[in-house]
C-alpha cells in the first residue's frame, strides 16, 4: 500500500491520508483515520473514524476486527485535523462517498 492515498469525498475534496506506522509514538492530536485493504484498483475503504486524540489508540479496536474480518492486509491512515468541526464534516463526506462496511449502522 502506497505512503500517502488522496481519498475524493462526495463534495469532491480531496483528502490525503499517510499510512499509521502503528510502533511509533503518535501525537495527542485531533485526526481522521480511515482503515482500508489493498484492492484491484487502489484500496477498498473499510471505516472511517475521527478521534480527538491519535495517541488513545480509540483506532486499533475497528483496525483488529478489520483484520479478523477482511484480512492482514488491512491498515490505518490518518490526516490530522485539530478542529472537531472540520474532523466532523470530513468524516461525513468520506461516509457519504464510499459507504464502508464496518460504519453500516453506526
């Protein structure tokens, strides 16, 4: 899976996102994430998810049962965004643009 992945959202704006090395100290910042798998055509999105705070790890719950569900292959990317307000919108826009499975009925 590449470094970075820009993500178009249903407004049209484009959102890039940078892999999550998962042994490194992550910062205590505001970030959208997004949990993916490598596909015929880029990446398939799994969930996409905001958190106030990377460092709380409130990710690696949804990115283990991606695992369990659709493989090893699955991984974290992350955008910081400081504003909840912003995190808000970005994370709707994904939602609305590619569906993921794992945010069916959330």
């Amino acid at each position: 899976m590449a470094r970075q992945i820009e993500f178009a959202g249903k407004s049209g704006n484009l959102y890039r996102y940078t892999a999550l090395e998962e042994d490194r100290l992550l910062p205590p910042a505001g970030a959208n994430y997004v949990i993916c798998k490598p596909a015929d055509r880029g990446v398939d999105i799994l969930f996409v998810g905001e958190t106030d705070s990377l460092a709380r790890l409130v990710w690696r719950e949804q990115l283990a049962y991606a695992r369990d569900t659709y493989g090893d292959e699955a991984n974290v990317l992350t955008r910081l965004n400081v504003r909840s307000a912003v995190r808000l919108a970005e994370q709707e826009d994904l939602l609305e643009e590619y569906r993921p499975p794992m945010n069916a009925g959330a």
